[in-house]
DNA sequence: GGCAGGTATCTACCCGGAGTAACTTTTGCC
DNA sequence: GGCAAAAGTTACTCCGGGTAGATACCTGCC
C-alpha cells in the first residue's frame, strides 16, 4: 500500500497514540496497511524505529518550544517557558514520549535512555555556552549542563505524568526555580 | 540449594557485574545454583528481581553517599560530595546500576525509570524541606526538586559512563555548579 | 528398615514479540 | 502474451520470560 518511510513513521505514530507505548511492531506495520517485513525494509529493526521517531518528536518539541522561548523578556522567563513547553508537550504526545525514551529493544540500555537527550543536548549546549560567554562565565560547563538539564526535565515530567498530582505551571515553576537559581537559594526575586 | 532470598540476590548481583545487564534469569538462576523456578519462587519474576536490587542498591549508595556528605564543610560542599559519590558508586556497581535502571521487563515504563528515583526521592525530599526552611524559603518545591535532581544526576552519569571522556571530577564540579547556583549564575565564588 | 505423604526442585514446555527466509503476486518491459 | 524483476506476504526461527506437571528427596510413622 504505502511503503514510503515518512507514511510509515506517520502511521506508527498515530498507532502509538492509540495502542499505548506497549504496541507491538507488527500493530505498527498493520497499522500502516503493511506487514513487518515492509516495515523493516523501509524503516530497519526496532531501534531504528525508535530513533526515527525520536528524530521527528525532537523536531517537533524543539520547534514549538523554540518559538515559545523566543517570546521570552529575558533569560528567566525563558527558561521557564521551556519547562513549561516541555511538559506540555511531553503531555500532549505522552505515549509516543513514552515509546521513544524507553521503546528500544534492550540493545544497549545506556543509547536508549539517552536517546531523546542525545538529540537535543547539541542545541542545548550551544545556547548554554553562549549564554554563559555573555555573562562572562566559563562556557566549558555546556555539555555535561545540557544532559544535566535534560535528566532534570525528563525524570519530572515522567513523575508529573505518572502521578498527575500537581498541577502544570507549579511544577513549572518549582523546577525553573531550581534550574535557574539552584539549590543554593535565589539571588534576587523568585 | 542455597534458596533464600538473600542468597539469589546476592548471586544475582555477582552475575550481573560479571556478565552484565544484558544477562538472563536463566543465567542468574544458574549463577545462584537453582533453576529459574526457584528464582521466582524466591523473589518474584523480572519486575520484582528488580525492584529488590534496586532497594539493595540504593540502600548501599545511600549509606555511602550519606557518611561522605556528613563530613562537609557546608552545603555546598555537602551536596558536591553527593554528587561526585554518585557518579563514582555508579560506576562503581556500573552493570548493577544500569540493570536496575533500564533492566525491568517493560511491563509500565515509567516506573522502571524511576524505580531509583522513586526509591531515593523521599530522603531527598526531607533533605531539601530542612534546607528550604532553614533558609527561609518556600519549602514545597522540595518533591519535584528531588526528581530534578535524581533525574539530573541520572542522565549526567548514563552519559559519562558512555563516553567516558571527562573526568570523574570535573563533571562533577560542573553539575554541583549547576545544581547549586543554577543557570542563572554563581552568587558569589566558584 | 521400609513405606506413605508431603515438599522441594527440576525438566520440559507455552507464549509472545523481534527478526528473516522463501514463496507469491504484481508490474513493467519486450 | 510471455518473462523478469520488484514488491509483498506467509510462515517460519529464535530467544527470553513465565509456568505446569513430572520427579526426586526428605520426613515421620509403623
């Protein structure tokens, strides 16, 4: 029917969306009106699966968060629409979320969990560095900052999904409050 | 022949550094001299293998992560101790570390990856309240910070692990930068 | 000492999902 | 119309988690 890899990745997504986390790939390739062996030509094993698609939801997040921070008066209140912007959207494609950043078929445990981050850590890193250049601080932190970063985020949105006790904007909050001022206490306003 | 609890899971761990996070419950079972009903019999299936190296594991890092943070001079250095102690105990028990993090037969995703944080988050928690409140701010933050962090130290040491090009002590460094004083940047000394 | 009953353990299986080999259909070309 | 190549499907294998039923062992009783 439709064998081209882009129909393919649309399809797993929108099944992912339905099924849960937990589909199978056979689901995947009947969802796209294949059968497996259809899949993997066009897409490779399960990994590779994984990583296309983490490829297009980072594309996606880093898109709308990236037109949200730029809306941003001053570094704080970017940083804190990029929370939010993250959890929302985290929220919003909770289960393709779910499948990326723990789909992988056990190969090697660390690249899976790691996977989404990967893919982001680059452009994070860029932005810390110059950010720090400009304020005259040691930009050699950015990598190690960016996966810091990105764990912070990913552990607290898979909480907030899985206990959905609180409410968006006050975890938010809280956690921009610890990514921009630390444990140490906030220097000025909150 | 040896049967209980204690003895699976100590055997377990020995198999699991030696062979790996990849190994198989066949290959523990037969590591601790029993067969895999026994195994189940004794602790559970996969989830509940897991779930109990995971208590062991956090238990140990725990205590040693404790007695080197009561030795600092102040919070800052406090929380550097912690940091540095648990990127070197998690590569320390590095196999361990990540069988218990990524290990668990996908069963619910999300509470795989945060079974350590899960196990960890409350004695954070309790730490950060005090601090908060000793210093006279908003204490409330204290949960979702404790995933922060967890989540922040969890990713910072999948990727160190990996690459293994910085040194133990600088990134540690970098990340108690990051935790204590945030991006917003460093109040007053290094 | 030998035997019944119960318990502990192992063998041998099932099940489900990833991945693939070999057969079949369709399509385009002469 | 016949034939070759491409595209697809069926029907497997393989492997790991999980379990049912057979087996050996051990205990208490006569």
């Amino acid at each position: 029917m439709l064998a081209d890899r882009d129909a393919l990745l649309t399809a797993a997504e929108r099944i992912i969306r339905v099924e849960g986390p937990a589909v199978t790939l056979d689901a995947i390739a009947a969802a796209a009106g294949v059968t497996k062996p259809i899949l993997y030509r066009g897409v490779g094993d399960k990994d590779a699966l994984v990583q296309a698609l983490a490829e297009r939801l980072v594309a996606r997040m880093t898109d709308e968060v990236t037109t949200m921070v730029a809306a941003a008066k001053g570094p704080r209140d970017g940083l804190r629409r990029l929370v939010g912007g993250y959890l929302a959207l985290a929220a919003r494609d909770r289960s393709l979320y779910l499948y990326v950043t723990a789909g992988g078929s056990n190969g090697d445990r660390v690249q899976q969990a790691l996977l989404l981050a990967d893919r982001t850590a680059a452009g994070f890193a860029e932005g810390i560095a110059a950010f720090r250049t400009a304020q005259g601080a040691d930009p050699s932190v950015a990598l190690a900052w960016s996966y810091g970063l990105l764990g912070a985020l990913h552990f607290v949105t898979l909480w907030w999904l899985r206990d959905g006790t609180a409410d968006t904007d006050g975890v938010a909050e809280q956690i921009t409050g610890l990514l921009w001022s630390g444990l140490g206490g906030e220097r000025t306003g909150t």
